[in-house]
C-alpha cells in the first residue's frame, strides 16, 4: 500500500466530504493566480500557506484594504501593494514550495492578541476517540500566527482565554462542547483514511461571534504545549494515552 498523503490540502478535503464538517472549514484551494484572484475578491482577509509543513512556517495574510489595494503580513512585518497582479507577483516570489489559499478567519483575540485552539483527540485500540487536552494558544504581539516558539506567544487555559475575550452569542461551555463535538467528528472522518492514527492535533479557530472552525489537523502533535500550562493534568492524560496505544 502507498504512502498516505499528509498535505494539509488532503486533510482538507477528507474533512471537506463530510456534510457536517463542511460548515466548519474555511474555504480552501491550491495557491494559483486564478484562486488568489477569486478569493480576494470574495473575502476581506485570505491566508496563504505551505501545503506541507508546520509550525506557521511560510504563512502570509492577505488583507484587503480600499482603493485596490491589499496588505501582506509575515511574520510581524507587513507591505501594501496596489493590484491583484502586484500582490500575486510580490507572493509568487516568496513562495518555493506547493502553497495553499484559505479564507481567512478574523480569530477572537486576548488584550489584542489572536488565539486559536489546540484540541487533542486520541484513542486506544478498540476503544472510541475521546478528547484528551485543549488549549489556547496566544500569539506574541503583532504576529498573525500563534504558534508559540515562532511567534514568542503562550498559552492560556481554554476558558481564561475565551473569557478574556470579546467573544459575544455563546458561553465558553458551549464553545467548548462545540470544540469537542466538532474535533471528535474531525477525527472519526480522518481516521477513515490514516486507519493507523491513534491521535489527532487540531487547530481550531473561533469567531468573535463564538462560532468554531477547523485551521488544520497535525498528525504529530506537539504536547509539550501543555507542559506550559500551569496544571499537568491534561499532559499527563495525553502522556498515559500514548503509553496504551
């Protein structure tokens, strides 16, 4: 049997088969003139990323700004240019690898700092997918990627996080039950096809108006993210999965 796909565009699209998930994943496609196009004109902010790849590595935001011009962000610093045709030029030159394009979500933020979410879902042979630790993690000022090391961010215990946040239309427990409900669906879908998995690492996203998404689905994630949280319960409980898989 061949080597299973772990392009962040095929995780996607197994995700994307699912008439209940579908709801939940910003629209994505590979990076081509035609989809960059498409996408600024339908979308204020769009996200440009490795196809391949982790830890935030590569990603750029495009924001659309008046007068048709638009705004790309790397890392913490930024450029406006004028026109589709420059600010595809101005990627294209950056981009040395298969890239994807995402419609960007506006991520609630923490005294002005975006966070997303990372769920871990595991399970032990012959038993269900549970849900064995969340987090947010909080980007370092002036980053619009979260992961901690690159961007000098921390991490915040999901309800200190949701609560310190402008979030409006839902309580941090039914966020949190729609985080859970939601990556156990994620990870049911996926292990359809990597029927070897045992844990799933999801980003996910929430909306100033509490509503969640899916960013992406890590095969091997890092825990030591919780290692950062002051309380171990949850690194202790993905540890003692690990130790029964």
């Amino acid at each position: 049997m061949g080597k299973k796909s772990e392009s962040k565009l095929t995780k996607h699209n197994l995700l994307k088969a699912s008439p209940t998930l579908v709801s939940a994943l910003p629209k994505t496609r590979l990076f081509s003139k035609q989809s960059l196009y498409t996408f600024l004109d339908r979308y204020e902010k769009v996200i440009a990323k490795p196809a391949g790849g982790s830890g935030g590595a590569g990603v750029m935001l495009i924001t659309r700004k008046t007068k048709g011009r638009y705004r790309v962000q790397r890392g913490p610093s930024h450029h406006t240019l004028r026109g589709k045709l420059t600010t595809y030029q101005y990627l294209r030159k950056k981009i040395t690898a298969p890239y994807l394009i995402q419609r960007g979500i506006s991520l609630a933020r923490v005294n002005g700092s975006l966070f997303d979410v990372r769920v871990m879902v595991q399970k032990r042979p012959g038993s269900p997918w549970v849900v064995t630790g969340m987090l947010a993690k909080v980007a370092g000022r002036g980053y619009i990627i979260t992961n901690v090391k690159r961007s000098k961010g921390r991490v915040l215990p999901i309800r200190t996080a949701i609560r310190r946040s402008l979030i409006r239309g839902a309580s941090s427990s039914m966020i949190i039950a729609r985080l859970r409900k939601i990556a156990l669906l994620a990870a049911k879908r996926l292990a359809l096809y990597y029927t070897r998995q045992q844990v799933f690492g999801f980003d996910m996203g929430i909306d100033a108006s509490g509503r969640v998404w899916i960013i992406e689905a890590n095969l091997r994630p890092d825990i030591t993210l919780f290692l950062m949280l002051s309380d171990k319960s949850m690194y202790n409980q993905i540890c003692k999965y690990r130790r029964h898989t």
